[in-house]
C-alpha cells in the first residue's frame, strides 16, 4: 500500500516508517524536521520537508496517490502546550484539520491517527483505564488530541472516512530525545548502567503505563493491514 506518514522523522513516526517498508509498503514522509531528524528516516522513504499545515499538502497528496494516511506530526509535548496553547492548538488540530481535508478529497481509504492514554483520561477513577473511560484531559495537549479524534468522528459521519485512533501510553525506546516525557526509563538505565541509584519524586506509588516503540510500530503495521476502527489504548 502507498502510506502518507506525518512526522516519520521522529521517534515513533520513524520506527512506522521502517517496520512498513519491511513489510512492502511504500512510505511517503511530511516532516518539517521540527524535532525529527533526517538520519533517523529510511532510505527507502520518500521525504518531503513541509509542514503538516501549509498549503503544499494539497500537491503532495495529488501527485503522490496515497491510499492511507499515519498522522504522527504533532507538537507534542504537554509542558509546552501549557506554556504556548495556541501554537499547540495550531499545529495540533489546524495541522490534522488540513490532511483530513485532503485525505477526503484524495478517496484515503484508512486514517490512522496517533493520539494519547497518557492525557486524554485526565484524573482516572480506575487502572487501567479503558477506552470508554471518561475523557477529561487535564491539559491543552489532551484537548487538542481529544479533538482530533472528535473531528475524525465528524469526517467519517459525514464523508465515510474510515479511521482508527491509537491512544499510547508513554512510548520507549531506541532515537528517543531522553529529556522527554518517557525519558525515565532512558535515564534511570543510564543510571542502573552507571551503578548509580535511580530516585522516584513523590510519594513512590505513582502509576505510568510504558509501552516499547517496536510495539507501538507493530500496532500501527497491524491496524493498516487488518480491518478495524475507532478507538484503542496501545499499553
Ligand atoms: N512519545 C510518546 O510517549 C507519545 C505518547 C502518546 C502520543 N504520542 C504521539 O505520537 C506522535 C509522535 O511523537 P514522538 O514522540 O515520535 O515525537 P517526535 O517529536 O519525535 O515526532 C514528531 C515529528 O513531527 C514533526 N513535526 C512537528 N511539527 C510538525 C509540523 N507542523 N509539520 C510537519 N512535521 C512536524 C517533527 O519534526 C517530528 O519528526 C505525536 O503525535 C505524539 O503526540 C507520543
């Protein structure tokens, strides 16, 4: 299948990028290398260096015939939507707003979206939390994702696009920037490695959810070959 993927330079949208094309797939990239790298994307990938919200989308879609769309481009971090909601609401939803657009009027046959566990529950009233767990996020970051997938809703009510959202909890693993929000596990094996003690701040009976980047690659892999919609948390 050809596959438009949206920030397959970064951490998680490169490890897409390599496990489709070692299953036949064809991977068109659009990255505007923000905090992605062009060491960590395949060969074999096409690049495109535009911004998931410019004008250019609308050519590379024509000229390039995907038949499914990966969105992993997106500001992510949750302490810079705090401080900067409105580019976070910029990039996040007019960003996704602009492929959906285009995904409908190039016939996208599956959308698949990369969306948050971590900050689309809010304060949780059980662990796990499943997917039909209220959603009340408790950060502009949430928001925007949340309503992505509020809008994914509307596109395919309304023009039948076939979609699937992946809530993923934190993501680990190799080309991850260490300072970001899964980094304890690169710095506390850092650590370990050193023989240094790893310390936990608080009351030490915090809960996360961590999930290895080669998984979350395989879910998007599975979800693009099988035919599923909606909703899942990849924990
Ligand atoms: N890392 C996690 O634990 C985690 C958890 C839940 C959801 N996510 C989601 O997964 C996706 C990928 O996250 P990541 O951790 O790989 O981050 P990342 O920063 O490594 O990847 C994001 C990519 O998007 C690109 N990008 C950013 N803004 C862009 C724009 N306006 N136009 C074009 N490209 C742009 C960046 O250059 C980068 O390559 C994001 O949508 C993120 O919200 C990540």
């Amino acid at each position: 299948m050809r596959v438009l993927l949206t920030g397959g330079a970064g951490f998680i949208g490169s490890h897409v990028s390599d496990m489709l094309i070692d299953n036949g797939h064809e991977v068109i990239v659009i990255d505007n290398l923000s905090s992605g790298k062009e060491e960590n994307l395949n060969p074999k990938a096409v690049l495109y260096k535009e911004d998931i919200r410019d004008s250019a989308v609308e050519g590379i879609m024509e000229r390039e015939r995907p038949e499914a769309v990966i969105h992993h481009a997106a500001q992510v971090s949750v302490r810079d939507s705090v401080e900067d909601p409105l580019y976070d609401m910029d990039v996040n939803i007019g960003g996704t707003l602009n492929l959906l657009e285009n995904s409908v009027k190039n016939g996208i046959k599956k959308f698949i979206f990369a969306s948050t566990g971590g900050a689309i529950y809010g304060e949780q009233s059980c662990f796990p939390a499943n997917e039909t767990h209220a959603t009340k996020p408790l950060s502009p970051y949430g928001i925007t994702k949340l309503t992505c997938e509020k809008y994914l809703y509307y596109y395919h009510k309304t023009y039948g696009l076939n979609y699937v959202s992946l809530r993923y909890s934190n993501v680990y693993g190799p080309r991850q920037d260490p300072y970001g929000e899964a980094g304890v596990v690169a710095i506390f094996s850092q650590k370990m490695l050193a023989g240094d003690q790893s310390i936990i701040n608080g009351s030490g009976e915090q809960t996360r959810d961590y999930v290895f980047v080669e998984d979350v690659a395989r879910a998007n892999a599975l979800t693009l070959e099988k035919d599923v919609f909606g909703e899942f948390n990849i924990g």
